[in-house]
C-alpha cells in the first residue's frame, strides 16, 4: 500500500504544480474567461482529491477502492481526449501504475 499511496501523493504534487503554473500563465494574460477560471479550479480539486486519497488509503475501505478506480478511470479518460504531450504521458503512465496496482491490492480492500 506504501507504493499506491507515494504514488496518489506525487499525483496530487503534479497536479498542484500544474494548476499552479496554469493559473501564473492565465493571471498574466488579457484574456478573461469563465471557463478558464473553471479550469483552473478543477485542476485544484484534482490535485486536492489524489492527496485526500493518500491520506485515506491506509484506511483499506472497500468504497474507497471503487472510488479510486473511478477517480483514475476518469482521469486516464480526460487525459487521452484532450491534446496528448510529455506531461499527458507521464500523467498516464502514473495513472496506469496506480491503477494496476489498486487492482492488485483488491483484496486487501474491505
């Protein structure tokens, strides 16, 4: 469980990181949309979602196993149907490796 938990906890580093920088590059723009602001947002509550689940995992839940499948399943989805990059990759192979081994650890779930 060591290794799902570091992993959900470099998520939420990288998605903070993300929104972080997104949100320097949008202040800095004259540009002002809702949807960006959405955005933003969003990237926050991801990143606050994974380190909730890293904190959580210990707790060995059966709900939170389906709620961590879901999560990944959800953000392996918004990955691959937006423009894929270096980061989208790294964030996929993440997602992946977490995701195996939540499945993995199934059992240990209850």
């Amino acid at each position: 469980m060591r290794i799902i938990q570091t992993l959900l906890y470099i998520k939420s580093l990288i998605w903070l990181v993300f929104s972080i920088y997104t949100w320097v590059e949008y202040s800095g723009s004259h540009v002002k949309s809702g949807s960006m602001v959405t955005l933003i947002v969003l990237l926050f509550l991801n990143a606050i979602l994974f380190a909730v689940f890293s904190f959580l995992i210990e707790k060995k839940k059966k709900w939170l196993f389906y709620l961590i499948v879901l999560f990944l399943l959800a953000n392996i989805v918004l990955t691959v149907t937006d423009q894929v990059g270096i980061f989208d990759v790294l964030v996929l192979v993440i997602d992946f490796m977490l995701l195996n081994l939540v499945f993995l650890k199934r059992k240990d779930f209850k």
